[in-house]
C-alpha cells in the first residue's frame, strides 16, 4: 500500500504549492516593507538634499547681493558727498585711491559719463578720458534709473567686467558716476560655493549668459538653466520655494534669484555625491532586510517542511484507515452473506452424509453387483458435492483475503459473473432474478482485482436488500461506453430514490437502511475505490421505478501502468466523479440468465 494517497506527481506539486505558498506569505510582507521604506526614505531624503541646497543657493546669493549693494552704497555715498567735484579729476584720482585703500581694490575705477555718452573725467588704470559710452547698452539702461548695476559684459576694454552706476545732476545737466568692480573679487565669491567635489554655483542672466564662470558647462548649458529658472520663477515672478530645488538628468540644482531677480545664482551637484547618503542608507536598508528575507526564507522552508511531514503523516495515518474501512467493509459484506453461505454449503453436507449412510446400508451386500454398482454412485456424488462446498469456500476465502490495492488487467465479465455467483443464495433468498448481459470483445480493466469484488458486491447486496420482501430483478450489463471506458450496469426494480437522497449517498455514514442493517460505509468505500481507479461511479433513480449504478473503468493500458509503477505509486491518477445521469446498456450486449435474477432499473444504498 503506499505511503501517500497521492500519486507521485500530484505529491510532488502539493509539496512546491506548501513551499510556494509560505515563502510568499513569509517574503511579500518583507518585499512590500522594503518598497515602503525605500519610498519614504528616498522622498524624504531627496527634500532634505533639497533643503540643503536651497539653503546653500540662498546664504551665497544674499551674500552676493550684499557684495553688490555694498559697491553700490559707497558709490551712492561718494556721489552725495561730493558731487560736482567729482568733475575735477585730481581729486575723483584720490576718491579712487581710498575706495581702493578702503575695498582692498574691489573698485577699478571711476569716471564721469556725461548725457551724451562721453567719459569726460577717468580715474583708473585705463586710458579712458573721452571714450563714447552712448551706443553701450548699459549707458542706456544706466541713464534711465537713478542707480544701476550692469550685466557682465565685455565692453570696449574686450575683457569681462560690470559696473555700478548712480546718476547725479551738476548745473542742471545728467551725469553718471560710473565704477567697473574688479571681477577676480566677484567671481571669487561665486567660487567660493563649493560642496563636495562635484557642487558648484553659477550666476546667469535671464537670457542664460553666464555672469560668472560656468565652470563644466558650455553656452548651449546656460540657455537650459535660463529654461530650467523661468519654469520655476515664471520669467522673474516668484515661484514656489519648494520648486526651487529639483532633480534634472544626473544632476541636483537650487536656484535663487539676485540683483532684483536679473541674476540667477544656481547651485548644482550631481546626484550621485548629493544622494550618496540615500545610496548608503538604502544599501544598509537592502542588507538589514535582505537578511532577515533569508532568516525568513529559512525559517519558512523549515515550517513547510514540518508541515509537509505533518501531511504526509496523516496521509499514511489516512490511507492505514481506508483499508480498515475497507476490510470492515468486506467484513460487513461476509456477515451480511454469512447465513446464505452456511446454507448453501448445508445442502451439499447434508447430501454427502446421506450419500455417506447409503454406502454403509450397501456395505454388507457387496457380493450384488448392483450394490458395487450404487456404492460407486454414492461416492460420485459425495465427490461432486465435495468440489461445490470447496467453490463456496474459495470464492468465500478469495473475497475475504485481504485486499490487494495494485492495479492489474482484470477480465470484467469473469468478475462480474464471479460476484454474481457468489451472491446467488442471497438472491434466492428474497427472492429477486438475476438477469446477465455481458458484452463480448471487452478490453480487460485497470483495477485492484480484490477492491473491485468489494464494490460490485457492495452494489449486488444493497440491490437485493431494496428489493427484500417485495422481490424483484436486478439486471447486472457490461458494455463499452461512448467515452472508451469499460462500463458495467446494476439496475434494480427497487422503490427507487428521491432526488435528496441521491445526493448524499455517498456521504460516510449516510443509510437510508434500518438501524443496525447499515454502517453507511458501503457506496462511500465504493466511490473511493472507483475515484481511485481512475473510473467513475454514476446512479440515477427514479421513485417507484428502480435505481441504476453505473461503474467506469478505464482500459488496462501497459504503457501507463509501467510508468506509474516506476513512480511507485500503484495507483492510476485521476478522479471520479457523482453524476445523475445513466446511459442504458449497450442493445447489442448479450443476454445470459442465472438462477435467481432482470434488466437495469431500481436501488438501496448503503453508505
């Protein structure tokens, strides 16, 4: 008998199913864990590189904001403090000379720019007295404000420079005090914003032409920072300050507005030094969680292992039940046969007995020829009834022994007439024919030849007790059925079942017979063994007419019984099933009759 009521194949996904269904029930919370806490950690990380980048883009522009207004401021003081004396250029050559002693050179020079464009006074390094500013744009910009603070530009000195402005009025006429600001002290400034190896800060103008440096970045770069500024600040206008700080592409950038919003100070680092962190955190968060995966893995692949043994040690507690159910079973069948045998086998006795007396009557008469005669006869007889009682008996014997659970070829007629046979007394005994029609040229049947007596028993006997008392014909049919399953039909002229019953006749424990006449163990047995098989059990029952079983058998086939010999299960794959439907026998099987029984048609059950 083995050891699993599955065959090996269907054990083995039962098995990957237990180890399938706890490794995911045991990781997916993990896996879900883990995608949750990444989610988090990683938006909250990237708001706080954020946080610090803008924070760093805003302490640099506001200090270059002060550096701007600071140049400004002491231009604007020099302008009130002196005014038309700036026009004498000895004493605008000493107003440099102590800016420059004050600033630590921050101012290159100075000179006055009267209304037409024409530096009519220089203080500086250059040879500037009488340069024409009037087609300068910031000449232009400058003259139409009272203070003014140029883009960096190139000018005619070709070298990169901006200036401060303030107008002033000298004898009703516009001048303009002009200072260009040492660039090296500007840019110096902006350099100074360093993060890392790779955070850096420029200055653009809203047209993106770099102010300062632009470090790696080309011209074309500028114009998509302009881009990337306009989309935050709309064009100048205030944007939201926690759109100030984004990802683009491989790198992280902050941007703050100067000089009134003309200039933009945009801070930039790659992602991969500003989220260095992240990475970090996240490699920690993957090797905490990856190990407590495999501590789960392990943990999980040991309970389904448990769980598998469990299973396994209650299919072996399972299948040891079935075949105590099932000899129980056979038992009941014995018992119920019992009374029938012990006369079966008295009539023979009695005979052989008699037979027995007569040869000692003739003992003493052997010298006439006709008593040698008649002894000879007697012990003719006594051998013929002699072999009948040994028939009862190996038939009785052969369904008693204990049931052989492998599947083998099994002629189907010569086991249905075999059980019919041996069931004739009973049949007798209340009184019902039985009537055989067996088809010819049938496959022989995979099945257990011992369990397959047990079942059409089990039906002959539940047959013969709905009968009891009122008599009847039960009608046993083998044939070939439409699906190229062996099919055999038991039809009784029984009272029939009702449609409520019917589906619970294979219930354990359900009988519709007297207390103590049924354990309610019979068809539950049978449909087991059938399921088993690989067959199927049918029934249909109509009230007042009689009940009809149907047993599908499928065709010995070598080929598949090697196979699942080798897998060591013993046993066909498969599944039968309850319907309520039954076709008639096959009119073109064979009738045979037997002493004591009809065609298909009625049923009791015992479950």
């Amino acid at each position: 008998m083995p050891d699993s009521l599955f065959p090996v194949g269907r054990r083995v996904a039962l098995n990957r199913l237990i180890y399938m269904g706890i490794l995911v029930a045991s990781v997916l919370p993990l896996v879900l864990i883990l995608g949750v806490m990444n989610l988090h950690l990683g938006v909250s990380f990237r708001e706080m590189v954020f946080g610090q980048a803008r924070e760093i883009a805003d302490r640099h522009s506001q200090k270059i904001d002060d550096f701007l207004h600071e140049r400004l401021a002491s231009v604007q003081m020099l302008v009130e403090a002196q005014g038309a004396g700036l026009l004498d250029p000895a004493n605008l050559n000493r107003k440099l000379a102590a800016m420059r002693s004050a600033y630590g050179g921050v101012y290159v020079d100075l000179g006055m720019v009267d209304d037409a464009g024409i530096q009519r006074v220089y203080a500086g390094p250059h040879r500037l007295e009488g340069t024409d500013y009037s087609h300068e744009n910031w000449f232009l910009q400058a003259g139409a404000r009272d203070v003014f603070i140029s883009d960096v530009f190139m000018g005619v000195r070709k070298s990169p420079h901006f200036i401060v402005a303030v107008k002033l009025m000298v004898d009703g006429r516009a001048w303009i005090l002009r200072s260009t600001i040492d660039f090296a002290s500007f840019v110096s400034l902006v350099e100074d914003v360093r993060v890392g190896a790779t955070g850096q800060a420029c200055i653009i103008n809203r047209a993106g032409a770099f102010q300062t440096s632009g470090g790696r970045h080309s011209a074309g770069d500028g114009a998509q920072l302009a881009g990337f500024a306009r989309r935050v600040f709309g064009g100048g206008i205030a944007g939201m300050d926690q759109d100030r700080a984004f990802e683009e592409g491989d790198m992280v950038y902050a941007m703050s507005r100067l000089k009134g919003g003309d200039w933009i100070l945009v801070f930039q680092q790659s992602s991969r030094e500003a989220l260095q962190g992240l990475h970090a955190a996240q490699r920690t968060l993957f090797l905490v969680l990856g190990l407590a995966s495999i501590a789960v893995l392990v943990l999980g692949m040991f309970l389904a292992q448990r769980i598998i043994e469990r299973i396994d040690g209650l299919e072996r507690e399972m299948a040891a039940l079935n075949a105590q159910v099932v000899e129980a079973g056979k038992l009941s069948a014995l018992g119920e046969m019992a009374a029938g045998i012990a006369h079966e086998i008295n009539n023979p006795v009695a005979i052989m007995m008699e037979e027995a007396g007569w040869i000692e009557d003739v003992l003493g008469e052997l010298q006439e020829q006709d008593a040698v005669r008649e002894i000879g006869d007697s012990a003719r007889q006594i051998r013929t009834q002699g072999v009948r009682c040994r028939d009862i008996t190996h038939k009785l014997l052969s369904f008693a022994r204990r049931s052989d659970r492998e599947v083998h070829a099994v002629d189907i007629n010569a086991m249905v007439t075999e059980m019919v046979e041996l069931s004739g007394q009973k049949a007798r005994t209340v009184s019902v024919h039985v009537v055989v029609a067996m088809a010819e040229g049938l496959p022989p049947v995979a099945a257990s030849p011992s369990e397959l007596q047990q079942v059409f028993l089990n039906l002959f006997n539940n047959a013969f007790d709905a009968m009891e008392g009122s008599g009847g014909t039960l009608k046993v049919a083998t044939l070939m059925s439409d699906n190229g399953m062996v099919a055999v039909n038991v039809a009784d002229t029984g009272p029939g079942m009702p449609e409520a019953i019917l589906q619970r006749i294979y219930d354990p424990f359900f009988t519709t017979k007297p207390v103590g006449k049924g354990t309610g163990l019979g068809l539950s047995i049978c449909y087991g063994i059938i399921n088993k098989m690989g067959g199927e059990i049918k029934v249909s029952s109509i009230v007042g007419v009689g009940t009809t079983f149907q047993v599908l058998l499928p065709p010995f086939d070598p080929a598949v019984h090697a196979a699942q010999a080798a897998q060591g299960t013993g046993l066909l794959a498969g599944g039968g099933r309850l319907t309520s439907a039954c076709p008639a026998p096959n009119p073109s099987a064979t009738a045979s009759a037997t002493p004591g029984t009809t065609p298909p048609d009625g049923g009791s059950k015992d479950t």
